[in-house]
C-alpha cells in the first residue's frame, strides 16, 4: 500500500504582520491547496500587564483527496 500526504497543517510563530503573509504565501507556493489560514494575536500578561506579544500563524494546504479522481478522456 503506497502512502500519500493528503493534508499538512503548520503552525508558527512570527512577529510582524509581513511575516505572517510571508508564511501564507510560503504555503501557497509549496503546492497544493491553502484551505485555511488563521493569523491570531497571542500576549503574554503578567499582574494585567503586556509583557510580550507575538502572532500565531497556522496554514492547511490539501494536497488529494480521499479518492484519486481519474481524469476521464473523451477521444473518439
């Protein structure tokens, strides 16, 4: 039985808004499909103060589905 990727979700962390459309565009050009994209902004409190801040930036790219779908030539 041959194994094949099917979908791939990464997560990571990146300090400015340009490096987390940099990740996203990353992803899309790897090939496959981008199914989903979250970019959250993640702080550190400490005694009701920000003491850090960051993003988190999470890709899912779709590469094939369940089922290969076979291409159907209509040549006569």
């Amino acid at each position: 039985m041959a194994k094949l990727l099917m979908r791939s979700v990464e997560s990571y962390k990146v300090d400015t808004e340009a490096e987390a459309q940099e990740v996203i565009q990353d992803a899309i050009a790897a090939g496959g499909e981008l199914t989903k994209k979250t970019i959250e902004l993640k702080q550190k409190k400490s005694k009701g103060q920000i003491v850090d801040e960051c993003l988190k930036v999470t890709v899912q790219v779709d590469y094939s589905g369940l089922w290969l779908e076979e291409e159907s030539s209509n040549e006569d």
